[in-house]
C-alpha cells in the first residue's frame, strides 16, 4: 500500500502538501540560487533533498494531523547524513534553516546526541533514526545518493565559513518561498512582478535625468566638477569588477554618478543588481527618492526596495494600488530580490554575519551585485578588519563591485596597526579611484574658509549671537544638550528658530528638515541648532556654519552644508569653536577628536579639509590608536563558531530601545495601545517614524518617572509625558528650557 508523507498542513486548496514535492521544489530552487550565487548546484540540490529528511518521521506526520504544539525534531536528520557523507557545509545549512548556525562542536555533537522529540520514547540517536527516514525518502522518490565531500581545510576557514552562510542563505530562500507558494494566493503573485533591473534604460533614464536637473543652472566651477565625475563614472564602469573609491568633494553629486556607475558596470559585466548602503536612517528616504526619481518605476512596480524600519507595510490592506506596493516591499525587503535596493549599514552587515535564516536568507542575492557603501569613512574602527575582510570576499569570491563614496575616504590601503604588525586593509593598488585627480577636484570646489580655534572657548550665548549676526546658520555640537541650550540663546534672537535632535521622531525631524530648505530657498531667516545627525548627508546649503570641535571627519561632513553650491559670491563660513562644556559621545568620538587635536598642533593651529591627503593622515592616526578587531570576530568565523561571530558583531555599540512618542499619527497609535488595543508586525513597522530611540540610562529614567509605560503583550514603550514641537521628547529630569 502506497503510504503518503506530509511536509506541510492544509493550503488554500485544502490539500496537504506532499513531502516530496516540497523537497523537489526546494532541492530545484536552492540549486538554482546556488548557481547564480557563485556555488555549486550540486551541493544547494542536496541540501534541499535533505533539509526536511526528518519530517520522514511517524511523530511529524502526527502532529499535521493532530495540529498540536509538540515540538517534533526534524532538521537534524538530513545534516546527519550530510555529516557521514562529510559534507560538513551542507549540513551546517541543513541542521540551520530553523534554528540558525550552530558551532562546529555542537554539528559534531549531533551525531552522538539523542532526537529532540518530544515523549520520544526509548531515546534515540539523530543518527540511528536520520537512517530510517532516508531509507522512507528514497521509497518516496527521493533521490539516493549523498553530496560531495566538503570539509574546512586549514588556512581556508573563511571561505569555507562565507561559504556555509551563502549555502544557508540559499536554503531558506527557496524553503520560504516553497512554503509561501503553497500558503498564499496573493504573495508569489508580488513576487512575479517586480521589474528587471534593465542597467541601460535605467542608466538612459538617469543620465536624463541629470540634463535636466542641470538645465536650469547656471554654469559654475559646482556645475562643470559635477560633469567630470558623471564623465568619469561612465568611464571607470568599464573596468573590472573589484574595489572602487569616489572621493569627491560634499556637493560634488555623488549620488547620482554612483548610481550611473553602478547601472553601467552592471550592464558592461552582466552584474545582478544594485545594492546602496547608507550609515544612518536619517537621510535613507532622501536618497532613495533621489535614485527612484533618476531611474523610474512603473505604476505599482518596485524597482527600488526600501529596507529600513521606516518603511510602513500594511498586509492587513487590499491587494491593489500602494498597498500591494507596501506588501511587495515587505516581501522582497525579505530576500533583497529586487533590482536596486536602498538599505542601511546594520541591516547589510548584520546580515552578512548573523546566524540565524531570516536573517541570513537575503545575502545569496547579494552575489555579482554592485554594492555602494555612501559615507564609507563611518565603518567603526572596531570592526575594520572583520568588516573589510567580508568585502574583500565578497568581491573575490562573489564577484562583488564594492564603491566607497565620500569626501573623506577612510585609509584602506594604508599600513595600519595589525595584530603582528602594521599592515593594510586592503592591498595597496586594489581600490580603483572613479574620480578625475581628486585633490585638483578638491581644490577646484572650495566653497568655504574654515576658521580654527586657539585654546580658547565659545559661550554657546556667544555662538547664537554671531549666528543671528548672518541670519541663515547652522550650528552642529556634541550633545543633545548642547542642541537644546544653543536653541534656547537662539531664541533670544529669532523666535522662530529651529532645534534638530535624535530626541525627535523621524516624521517630526523630516518636517522641520523640509521646513529648514524651505526658508532657506525663500531666503529667509533661518538659524537651527542641531546635532551630529544633520551631518548625516542631509541635503541643506548654508552661507554659514558653526561646528564644535570634533571628529575631523564630521567637521569637514559639516563644512558639506555650507555653500553646498558655490552660489555665494564670497566662500562660505565655516567657524570651529571649543564649547566651554567639553562634553562628547565618549569612545571612538572621543578618539578621534584627539587624533584631530594632534593634527591641529601639528599644522600650527591649522588643517586642510581641502585635500584628501589630510583624511588619509587622519584615519591612519585613528586606527593605528585602535584595536581594528576588538571583539576578535575574525578568530571566532575561523573556529566555525557562528553564534559568537552574531554576538560579536553588532554595528552600532550603544543599544537603543526604542519609545512610541505622541506626535502626530503617533498620538493615534499611542492612545490605541494605551487603550489595551494590541497590534501586529505591519502595524508596529508604520509606527516607527513616531518612536524615539533611547538609552539605557534615558530609558530608565522615564520609566522612574512614569514619563513612559510599557503596553500590550509586544512590550511597547510608551511616552506619557511632555512631546515639545520645539525639543522633542522631553524627560522630567532635563534641563528647564524655553520651547
């Protein structure tokens, strides 16, 4: 009698899906996403034959029956018989497409180790029953048969490790979608429409673009710099794929000869897609609107996938019109297959070295991409050498494009402190330059006079005074409470001043930055004080700009919003100054503004932000002064133990926990949850541009004060207290200020 095994419950059909079918499709998806990945198709077949060997089992075929919760082992079989085959990356990928990436220990365990099963009764070994079931698979018309022996071989541990999580990645791709295809109607539907990524239309279309956007300017030293890097883009595109730079000065129109670079490398070499990091939430949505206008979406279509957690995707919503965009976003932001994708650098690098699949299941489709790091210089220190050693594999073995952008390239190439020694990065010669003879590009674009500080310090009064004194002035210090004093003393001089702070929303911060460009192009009035976070490539263009002494790097990204065009007749004015509270973000902050410090002595008072030399000098003395490895992530991925390399590398040090804040549709949301209401993972992701996020200490000391509440069964943190227009979240214990 023919027996029918089960790998999934009921779908909309009503039918129970076959547990050879389901190995079939994913054994035929994991292939094909090996191969297009760079692997072995063989190898991503097996893993697909074998990932779900153990729902061979009596107790799995129960429990779709009974529906229960009874946990019912199932992955460690198939990696068992990849393990006697030695196949170890195979079975690492097999053994995590639920639970993630283990150690090498705990895979060798595995074969001595008892099934997980619950009421398993007598205990037996994963090994003993892995047997049975692969004998019940190949009577199912499982292919007999075991993959290649694949094992780690000393000195070529990392690419055995990168390896492993492609492999991984692949696998729960195709086990996901399977499963997807099966459950929903609507969701493979959203998949099947996302548009190609046609490198030269969209690059016809870009370049289109940029005549128009330059049609109406007049010609400047801005403008005609502007056409030598576009020039110079296109030219540079025909190389071989590899390490690039464009180090082109704030305002030199980065962005858009990325972007044109990108598009044509990609059709000159056949490359997949093209993917943007950018560091910071803050200025994702500007740039993506930037790429999305220049390249041209079809109604309803995605050609750029947005994936940050400011992106609202409501799956509650009707299939048609923006909401099937939204839910299409949310998909594909699930696997990155999508032809332009816009993402931050958590997101991208946390990605590359997590341990678990959802995590991991997008980075198969970064292989043969062309990957544009904006702002390349904000890499930390600390995670240089892991960070930059996944690059140089992703290129040498993924056949990865990696595009460092921005006006102060970090030192790569540069011997610096090594564990034995000094030593590069990255080879000296390997990073192909795009722009036209940098330093005479720099020095063409000077747009501002940087004046440098003596000893001496500036009463913040004092500051708001020579501000109000030039009526349209920015202002970037250290603090948030700095920001708010400055604001304050501003007051005195306009009462329309603006404050800019992490303090505020990311919906609230987008308004005041849209109000900010709006004064600034009627040429009215306009003095902000703000934090670091307006260095952030926030587009704005001040005649003046007041900068608290600091990193050298973010001195010169403030100095890139003044007289961002050269319209002025005169240089912009750029004014340094030591604030009499020294106050700043302590770490690699604090570090590298005593490397500043250094090159300020050293230049008699005086640094040149105006060459890039000077940035060469000043991350060669910020990382000779850091550990480039100080959580030792590179041993950890060579010992194989991934949940260590996940621990290790996280890319921002400071946990922030996230506050729902009463302002504007988040008062909505907020009276919801104070309601008792309780929500889901769409609903949560549309509020997350009316959250504030906070630190430990903040976030203790609003729930002291009863400022902020914890609601529903999610946790969500709540502020009940005092949402300033002006500040912001503002907690019972800061300063009494005027708002």
């Amino acid at each position: 009698m023919t027996v029918n095994y089960f790998g999934r419950s009921e779908g909309p059909s009503g039918q129970k899906q076959l547990l050879r079918d389901h190995l079939r499709n994913v054994a035929a998806l994991t292939g094909r996403f090996a191969r297009e990945a760079g692997l072995s198709r063989e190898v991503g077949e097996w893993a697909g034959w074998l990932h779900d060997v153990g729902k061979y089992s009596d107790e799995f075929q129960r429990h779709l029956v009974l529906q229960d919760q009874t946990f019912v082992e199932h992955a460690a079989h198939g990696a068992a018989i990849a393990l006697q085959a030695n196949a170890v990356d195979c079975a690492f990928a097999v053994n995590a497409h639920h639970s993630g990436l283990s150690t090498a220990s705990a895979l060798r365990e595995l074969m001595r180790r008892n099934d997980n099963t619950a009421g398993l009764a007598p205990p037996e070994r994963v090994a003993d029953r892995a047997l049975r079931f692969i004998d019940r698979a190949h009577g199912d018309s499982v292919p007999a048969g075991v993959p290649s022996a694949s094992v780690p071989e000393r000195g070529f541990e990392l690419p055995f490790e990168l390896r492993t999580r492609i492999l991984l990645s692949c696998l729960a791709d195709a086990d996901r979608l399977d499963a997807e295809a099966w459950m929903s109607q609507w969701h493979p539907y959203l998949r099947t429409t996302v548009e190609d990524l046609e490198p030269e239309t969209r690059l016809d279309r870009t370049l289109a673009h940029v005549a128009r956007l330059g049609a109406g300017r007049p010609p400047s030293d801005v403008s005609s710099g502007r056409a030598e890097v576009m020039q110079a883009s296109l030219a540079a595109a025909q190389a071989a794929p590899g390490f690039f730079s464009m180090t082109v000065p704030t305002g030199g129109g980065k962005t858009l000869a990325s972007l044109a670079f990108a598009l044509a490398h990609a059709q000159a070499h056949g490359m997949r897609r093209v993917i943007f990091v950018v560091p910071f939430l803050t200025v994702i949505d500007q740039t993506a609107a930037v790429i999305r206008n220049a390249v041209g979406e079809q109604e309803h279509g995605s050609a750029v996938l947005e994936h940050h957690s400011n992106v609202a995707t409501p799956s509650d919503a009707p299939y048609d019109g923006q909401a099937a965009r939204a839910v299409r976003q949310r998909l594909l932001a699930e696997n990155w297959d999508a032809p332009i994708i816009m993402t931050t650098a958590v997101q991208f690098f946390e990605s590359l070295f997590s341990d678990h699949p959802t995590e991991v299941r997008k980075i198969h489709n970064i292989a043969n991409s062309v990957v544009i790091f904006d702002e390349a210089q904000t890499f930390p220190p600390a995670l240089l050498r892991p960070l930059v050693g996944m690059l140089r594999q992703l290129v040498d073995e993924y056949r990865c494009t990696a595009v460092f952008c921005t006006a102060t390239q970090p030192a790569l190439t540069n011997d610096v402190r090594g564990s034995d020694g000094p030593e590069a990065l990255l080879a000296p010669g390997s990073i192909h330059e795009i722009a036209p003879d940098p330093a005479g590009l720099f020095a063409r674009l000077k747009r501002v006079e940087v004046e440098w500080p003596g000893a001496e310090t500036t009463p913040l009064p004092a500051v708001a005074a020579s501000m109000a004194s030039v009526a349209r002035a920015l202002a970037v210090v250290n603090t948030k409470r700095q920001a708010r004093e400055l604001y304050n003393h501003l007051l005195a001089h306009d009462p329309r001043a603006i404050h800019l702070s992490t303090r505020m929303c990311a919906a609230h911060r987008r308004e005041r930055v849209a109000e900010i460009r709006r004064r600034l192009n009627a040429h009215e009035p306009c003095l902000v004080a703000s934090t670091q976070l307006v260095e952030a490539g926030v587009d704005v263009d001040f005649p003046a700009v007041w900068r608290a002494f600091g990193p050298l790097d973010s001195i010169a990204q403030a100095a890139g919003r003044c007289n961002r065009e050269g319209a002025g007749a005169e240089p912009g004015r750029v004014v340094v100054f030591r604030p009499e509270d020294d106050a700043m973000p302590g770490g690699v902050y604090r570090l590298a503004t005593g490397v500043t410090e250094g090159m300020l002595r050293a230049g008699d008072g005086v640094i040149d932000i105006h060459t890039p030399a000077s940035f060469t000098n000043y991350f060669v003395g910020l990382y000779n002064a850091s550990d480039l490895d100080r959580r030792r992530i590179v041993e950890a991925r060579r010992a194989l133990d991934y949940p260590a390399v996940a621990q290790r590398f996280r890319l921002i040090d400071d946990i922030t926990t996230g506050v729902l804040v009463p302002y504007a549709e988040g008062a909505g949301w907020a009276a919801r949850l104070l309601g008792g209401e309780e929500f889901g993972r769409a609903q949560f992701r549309q509020m997350q541009s009316f959250m504030v996020s906070l630190y430990r200490a903040e976030l203790e000391q609003g729930l002291a004060s009863g400022a902020i509440s914890i609601e529903g069964d999610a946790g969500v943190h709540v502020f009940r207290g005092r949402y300033s227009d002006a500040l912001g979240l503002v907690l019972p214990g800061d300063d009494p200020l005027k708002d």
